[in-house]
C-alpha cells in the first residue's frame, strides 16, 4: 500500500478518537425480590449486553417497541441508573462507577431532554428559576449574569423574554418542551440523550419541535442519543439508527441501511408497518404474531425467535452475536452468518 493510499485510508476510517460516547457490553438487571426474605430471585434483564459508539455530532437514534430497554439503556448511560456491568466511556473517560465530585462534573457534559415536559419542571418554580437552576448548582451566582444567559437560552429556544416570569402551567405542551430543552441546554452540554422527546406532543407541533432540536444541535456542536418508538420521528432525526428488542440491538446501520435495506427480520416487520403515503404504492405488511416476551424470563437463544417469521430450529439454542454483515452495517441473526 502506497503511502497516499494509507493516508487516505487512515482518514476515511472511523477512529476510537471521534467517538464522544462508547458503549460496551452494557448490561441493567433490576433484582426480582421474592419469598419470605425478600431474596433475589431472579433479574428483569432490561438491557443486556448493548454496545454502540456515537461520534462526536452525531444522531444515533434508538428504535423498538416499548420495554425494549431504550429508556433503561439511555439512564445507564446518564448514570440515573447503575450499570450492572460493562463500561460506559464518554468522551475518553470511563464513567461506568465515578461517583461524587468526579460523577458531578461529568453531569455537566451530559444532559437529558425527558419525555414530559411537565412532570420534569417545576411547577412552584418561575421559567427563569427552572432554567438557572443547573446553573446555580455549578457555581454561577452572579444574579446580572445568570438573567442575561437564561434569557439568551429563552431566546434561543423561541421562547419570548416575559416567558422568564412565568410558570410551567402557563404554556402549551410544546412550549414546555422548550423550556425543559432550553434547562438541558443551560451547561453547554456535550451529549444530550432525548428520551421520546416529541411523543407527548400534538402532532402539529412536533416538528417545530424536533426542528428546533436539529438547529441546536448546529448552533451548539451537540452530539444526541435519540429515543423513540415513532420510526419516521427517528428518520427525521437520525444519522445512524440501533433497532432494540428485549434489552438487545438486534441491528444497526447508517438510517438509509435501515429504512431501505433491513436485515433483521425484527426490523423488516417494524419498517413494513410504517404507513405508505403514496396510496398508489403497495407495500405488504409483516404482522407479528405474540406478545413481546417478559424480559424476566426472555427466550433462550435469539430473543426474537418466538415472534420470528423465519425463525429457524436453531434459533432457540443459540444466541446470535452483533455481527458487521456490511461496512457499518451489524445484525445479530443466523440469516447472516
Ligand atoms: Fe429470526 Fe432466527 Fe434471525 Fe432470530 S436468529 S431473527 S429467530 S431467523
């Protein structure tokens, strides 16, 4: 190999060094108590053994149905939950067991955007307190400067100014989200993880929503782990899409991979039941059969195999491994070995 080629190669090859987050065979088991003594008895295994990388500005978006483990999977990683084992690297440091001082300053580079925007502010609180509120707990107490940044933070979320004065129960649905994205944004984070961040929203005003958040990502070199259940939510958002069932990815893939080519038949069912709008267009839909299992006691062997349409003798057996089947391009089902 030619030294331009190598120099070509080296640059066009992902490197370890741009990823911001890195997610290794991440686990999270909630104990099962039982019996007199309130022994553990056994675990919901609600994310078992998940791995993925993010880079640096990238939109990885997160897909199954619910109880997949995707909420789980993004409070492991913001450490609202302890991992049960794997490792957590952000942004070059393992944050899998930091606690205390170390774990509070990390905090500041990691935000979360929840799902209700009303449940997660305040009501007591004025808009301007809610947003300040981070800014208080690392240090800025400068009242001048803490009122210009909240209402620089209003201003760029689309609120207006007197929005400052006001409390949560004063807004709509989707001016709430704007506050609660304006909060996560007062740290100048560097990941930001939406958990079902437009599903509690008219749907008129999702895109506003979700509009603002592909802006800000822009004006603020912001890299998202993006979690939904809604499959064109997530193309509109994602660069890159992880397919999650029972507490495993069972696929992911660059977004065109995944809505153009899905490989996992978990995947096929779910982009088959995206509505077709072209009436003209027909499409066949792949009906799932059962309930999803309880992740107290999955299947063995591949997780999907009682609902599989193609599912082989084997598939009860033997757990199939995340495998690269394409470049960039990883499924864990026996079709593919
Ligand atoms: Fe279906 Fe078997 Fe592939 Fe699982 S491993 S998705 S059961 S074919």
């Amino acid at each position: 190999m030619s030294i331009l080629e190598k120099d070509l190669k080296q640059n066009t090859e992902p490197k370890a060094k741009d990823n911001l987050l890195e997610v290794k065979n991440l686990k999270t088991y909630y104990p099962i108590k039982g019996g007199f003594f309130r022994r553990t008895v056994g675990y919901v295994k609600a994310v078992d053994d998940v791995s993925f990388e993010i880079k640096k500005g990238e939109t990885l978006g997160l897909v199954g149905e619910s109880g997949c483990g995707k909420s789980t999977t993004g409070r492991t990683i913001l450490r609202l939950l302890n991992a049960t084992s794997g490792q957590i690297i952000f942004d070059g440091q393992d944050i899998t067991n930091i606690r205390g001082k170390a774990l509070r300053e990390a905090r500041k580079d990691f935000q979360m955007v929840f799902q209700d925007p009303y449940a997660s502010l305040n009501p007591m609180q004025m808009v301007g307190d809610v947003i300040a509120e981070p800014l208080k707990n690392f240090g800025k107490h400068n009242p001048k400067e803490l009122k210009a940044e909240v209402m620089d933070l209003l201003q760029r979320v689309g609120l207006p100014e007197d929005a400052y004065y006001k409390y949560a129960h004063e807004f709509s649905g989707g001016q709430r989200q704007r506050i609660g994205i304006a909060r996560s944004l007062a740290l100048k984070p560097k990941l930001i993880i939406a958990d079902e961040p437009v599903s509690a929203l008219d749907v008129s005003v999702q895109s506003q929503v979700l509009n603002l958040l592909k802006e800000l990502q822009q004006e603020f070199d912001l890299t998202y782990l993006f979690i939904a259940h809604n499959l064109s939510v997530v193309k509109h958002m994602s660069d890159r899409i992880g397919v999650m069932y029972l507490g495993n990815i069972v696929e992911i893939a660059d977004k065109s991979s995944i809505y153009d080519e899905p490989l996992h038949p978990y995947t096929q069912a779910l982009i088959s039941a995206i509505p077709e709008p072209d009436p003209k267009r027909k499409k066949e839909r792949i009906v799932l059969t059962g309930d999803l299992p309880s992740p107290a006691n999955p299947p063995t062997g591949c997780p999907f195999h009682t609902r599989c349409p193609v599912a082989r003798p084997e598939c009860s057996e033997v757990k199939p491994q995340l495998k690269e089947v394409k470049p960039g391009h990883k499924v864990a089902c026996v079709l593919y070995d």
